[in-house]
C-alpha cells in the first residue's frame, strides 16, 4: 500500500467547475432560448439575468456569449459611446451586442 491511498483526492476548484458548467449544453440551451424568444433584436449581458442567476455563471458569462458567437450562432456587434477609437479624448469604451443568427436553433 502506497501512502497516496492514505489521503483524499484533493477537491476540485469552485472556479474550474463554475466554468465547466457555464459551458455546458443546458446553459448552451437556455441562452439560445433567450435569443430565440426575442428574434432579431440585439441582446446584452442584461437580458440573460435569468440563466445567470440559475445557473450562477455571472463571472464567466460574457465569455459564454462570446463562445456562441464564435460558435456562428449568433451575430455579434459593437457598440461604442464617444469615438470608436480607443486612444482619442472622447473616447469612453464600448459594449457589444448579440443578434441570434438566421435559420439558428436551440
């Protein structure tokens, strides 16, 4: 007997499994949901209050958004307030928006 047996499989990392959740297929569909009963309208973090909170993936749920997308499920776009160059004086950031793409299902 080895002394490994001894000891407990350490637990994994409340991070790691927050984030194995938020990629995960019934979030995955719950978010498609969302898109899906509002077509064509642009969406934000703000309209998926409900999957965050259900599922408690606020940390990482941009990131969410942003796998779908690149995902070619939906249509992402920038939206910019003053310049749409970062760098010049009246420049104040942006935040992006996402359509669900046509013909695009949960």
């Amino acid at each position: 007997m080895t002394q490994l047996a001894l000891f407990e499989v350490p637990r994994r990392d409340s991070r790691e499994i927050t984030w194995e959740l938020a990629f995960s297929r019934p979030v995955e569909v719950a978010v498609l949901a969302v898109f899906a009963a509002r077509p064509d309208e642009w969406l934000d973090f703000r309209d998926f209050k409900k999957v965050i909170e259900k599922y408690k993936i606020g940390c990482c749920f941009g990131h969410v958004l942003f796998h779908i997308s690149r995902a070619g499920r939906t249509v992402p776009k920038n939206i910019y307030f003053g310049s749409d160059h970062p760098g010049t004086p009246n420049y104040l950031g942006f935040k992006t928006v996402y359509m669900l793409q046509k013909g695009v299902t949960a």
